[in-house]
C-alpha cells in the first residue's frame, strides 16, 4: 500500500495550520491574526466566508495597524548565516 503523496486536499486542513502555508507565516503567527479578525479556531481553511478571508488578509498585509508585534530578526550571527567570530 503506497501513501498518496499530498494526503490532505486543500482547504480541509485547520485554519491555522492552512494559514501557515502562506510563505512568511507561521503557526503562531496566523494564530494571532486568527484571533484579531475574531474568527473561529476550529474552523477548516475550506469554510471561511469572504468576508472573514478578506478580514485575515488586511491583518496579515498590514499587522501595524492591529497592534501586532513587528518581526524580531535574530541577532546571533549563527541564526544569521554570516562567518565571524
């Protein structure tokens, strides 16, 4: 018995987890723009009305205005990738 090579279709997985196939959002990041658009966790990526997609994506391209946090680049060099000391 083989395993089918993508086992979930799209849009069955869970909203945050869905959220985080978006490149440059992670887990917990989508859980908390989930949580500032006040739609429900529990939700699949597949039930989302328009207007709650619409309301997740003005978070995710302007978390500013939503009092998120900005991103926190690391300052070791090993995270960084940079030859030195």
């Amino acid at each position: 018995m083989s395993l089918p090579h993508r086992p979930n279709p799209v849009g069955t997985n869970g909203l945050t987890v869905g959220c985080s196939k978006i490149k440059g959002v992670g887990r917990r990041y989508s859980n908390l723009v989930c949580k500032k658009a006040d739609v429900d966790l529990n939700k699949r990526a597949g039930e989302l009305t328009s207007e709650e997609l619409e309301r997740l994506v003005t978070i995710i391209q302007n978390p500013t205005a939503y009092k998120i946090p900005g991103v926190r680049f690391p300052t070791h060099s090993r995270m960084l990738g940079i030859d030195g000391c």
